[in-house]
C-alpha cells in the first residue's frame, strides 16, 4: 500500500512539474503575442493616419 502511495506521488509530483512547464511556455507565448498585436495595432494606426491626410489619388 505504501509503495502505491509512494508511486503515485512521483507520478502527481511529474504531472505538476510539466504542467508548470507548459504555463511558462504558455505565458512566454502570451508575451510575445501581445507584442506582435502592439506592433500591428500601431501600423493600423499610422496607415489609417496617412490615408486620412493625403488626398486621394484616384479624384483629379
């Protein structure tokens, strides 16, 4: 019964060391993805900035 016990905590004791692995890369990967949407959402703006100032091309 002891041994089952013993076994069983070393399977629960590697479960929670990878999944504290996996939300490290998860956290890593929300980081990065953020910064990814900061970058696009300021292109968005510049472009939308620049359409809105220069006249357009295709009225004469």
């Amino acid at each position: 019964m002891k041994e089952q016990l013993l076994q069983r905590l070393d399977e629960l004791r590697s479960e929670f060391e990878a999944g504290q692995k996996m939300l490290a890369g998860l956290e890593t990967q929300q980081i990065h993805m953020k910064s990814s949407l900061l970058r696009i959402s300021g292109a968005i703006q510049v472009l939308e900035e620049f359409l809105g100032q220069s006249p357009p091309e295709d009225q004469p």
